[in-house]
C-alpha cells in the first residue's frame, strides 16, 4: 500500500515526522538508489528500497511505549556530543528496539519522559495544537507570594528564541512554604512545551528554581516509580495521549 514518505519513515522509527521531513528535504532520502526532496512523495514499502544514509529502512512492526522516571544529570538525548549520560541508557533494558524520548526534559529537571520507536506518537503528542497537559513541580527559592502565583496563572513574558512570548493560562497551586529552609514548592501545569519554559516562568517572577520534576503527562504519573526506572505505558494510556 502507498504512503507519504514522511510518514513511512515515521513509523519505520528512524525519527519524528518533523524530522523526518528535515532529512528529506536534506536530501538525506534515497527511494530506489534516487534522492528524494519532495515532501508528498508516495512510496509503496513492499516494492520500494527506501534507504536514510545509506541504509535501507525496514518497517519497524512492534511499537514500544515507555515512560521513564528521569534522574537529573542525565540529557535527552540519543547521543550526547560531550559524552554525559543520556536516557537512552536507562532504557537499555527494553531491548533491541531503537527508542527516542518524547519532547525533552532538561538535563537537571527529573521525573516523566515518554520513549517510543513510532515517530506517528512523537508528532502528536509534541504538536501543540493537541495540547497535552504537563504537570511539574518546582522548589523555588524564598517564600512565594500570592501575586507571583497569580502572575504565573495568567501568563507571564518569557523569552523564547530571541522574541517575546507571552505563557498560556497555567494551573498553578501552591504545595508548599518552608520558612525555616527558605523554600517555596508549587505545582504548575502547561500544556505549552517552550524551550525551558516552567524555569523561564519562574525567573520571569523573580524566583530562582531550585528543583525541577515532571510529575505528570496527561494523567500518567511517574510516582510509582522510583528515580531511573521505567514501565512500558498500557493501550489506554497510549491511546489517551493519541486522542
Ligand atoms: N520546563 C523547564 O524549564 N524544563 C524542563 O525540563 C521542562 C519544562
């Protein structure tokens, strides 16, 4: 049966569909030994020898979902060029499939992260149109004040590639105010996904983040997880983020 080129890739696991798409319009695609630029073009998998750098790139038929309780000091990351760790480690034990994480967390944030060999989920679930809500807690320095949180909860300016940009209405509570240590903890949700956006938001109120966790992905929670390990993610849940 044919399909979009992007699309097969996709599936096959080499990549999301948006980088996908980068490395054919690359030309990084070969489709029977010709390079292929054109983002529409249909490819018929079972008769066509579609290659990516070279290499042919069979259909990848078992799809695997994992969710990971990240540690700190680790990147998102399938190969790091300064050699640090990467979460790709922690996930080893799944096998011999080839697993990219699921949008990014920080190398010092922890908590949940999402794995998968099918490029379909990673385009959806990291499309902003469909608005997967992310809950995260943050340690902040000194004791919040309640114009901060409502500052917070209505959006405040942050930077995001050299432009201004103006946060979505986040939840935002607080959990917690140690006098004593100094601290504040809240737990906010977006369902943004902006280049270091929970700090970004916390700075933009004066506060600096101590400690940064994501907690929840939609309603799947990492807390029965210990720091490191991971499960894979049921159908329902697989199916609710696909929704
Ligand atoms: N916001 C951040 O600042 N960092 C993350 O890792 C995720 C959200």
């Amino acid at each position: 049966m044919e399909e979009r080129l992007q699309k097969y890739l996709a599936s096959s696991g080499i990549a999301s569909r948006r980088k996908a798409e980068e490395y054919i319009l690359d030309g990084k695609i070969k489709v029977n030994g010709i390079v292929i630029t054109e983002l529409g073009t249909k490819v018929n998998p079972e008769q066509d020898k579609i290659e990516f750098e070279g290499k042919e790139v069979k259909k990848q038929e078992r799809k695997v979902y994992v969710l990971l309780n990240k540690p700190i000091d680790y990147v998102t990351t399938v190969k790091d060029q300064f050699n640090r760790n990467t979460v790709i480690e922690l996930v080893k034990s799944v096998g011999d499939v080839k697993l990219l994480p699921v949008g990014r967390l920080d190398m010092y944030t922890s908590g949940a992260l999402i794995l998968t060999n099918d490029g379909d989920f990673i385009y959806h679930v990291t499309h902003p149109k469909h608005e997967i809500e992310k809950t995260y807690t943050v340690t902040l320095r000194g004791k919040i004040q309640n114009e901060e949180v409502e500052k917070l909860r209505k959006g405040v300016t942050i930077n995001e590639e050299e432009e201004e940009y103006i946060t979505k209405p986040a939840k935002v509570r607080i959990l917690k105010i140690d006098e004593e240590k100094n601290i504040s903890r809240l737990e906010i949700t977006i369902h943004e996904g902006k280049n270091r956006q929970v700090r970004k938001m916390c700075e933009a109120v004066g506060r600096k983040v101590i400690a940064l966790h994501r907690s929840k992905i939609g309603n799947i929670t990492v807390k029965d997880l210990k720091i490191g390990q991971w499960r894979y993610l049921n159908t329902k849940e697989v199916e609710m983020l696909m929704k």
